[in-house]
C-alpha cells in the first residue's frame, strides 16, 4: 500500500508557482543584502569564499522545498488512472 503524499498533485502545482513567483524575488533580495553586508565587513573577500556563499545560496533555497517540487512537471497521477 503507498502512501499519499501530505499535498495533493494540484495543491503542490499550485504552492510551486507561488514560490517560484513570490518566495523566489524574496530570497534573492535577501541573498543580495547578505553578500553586500558580508563585503562591507570583509571588503577585501576572495573570490573563492564568494563563489562558495553564492553557490550555497544558489543550493539552499530548494532543500526546504524539495517536497513541493517533486514530480510537479510530470503528469497528474491521479488522471493517469482515470484512463
């Protein structure tokens, strides 16, 4: 017996877009007011320490929201076995 997950197919199709659209914007706001911060306080950062924090910033986003985007561009399951 599988379990169902705890967000229908549409109601993750459906929390995707918002983050995508809404969640996304903000986090890049974000991310940009931490690197200027960090450059204010070590002006003079290697390239390699930023190149680490942007792609931890580039990666740290998706692990919340793993869940959410799961399968999201396959077809809907449940309409797969109305067939």
């Amino acid at each position: 017996m599988s379990e169902r997950p705890a967000l229908s197919y549409k109601a993750r199709r459906r929390w995707s877009l918002v983050i995508l659209l809404v969640g996304m914007p903000l986090y890049v706001v974000v991310a940009v007011n931490f690197t200027d911060w960090l450059r204010g306080v070590w002006p003079t950062m290697p390239w390699p320490v930023e190149l680490v924090v942007f792609v931890l910033f580039g990666l740290l986003w998706v692990l919340p929201f793993k869940f959410v985007f799961r399968g999201v561009g396959q077809a809907d399951p449940e309409e797969q076995g109305r067939d």
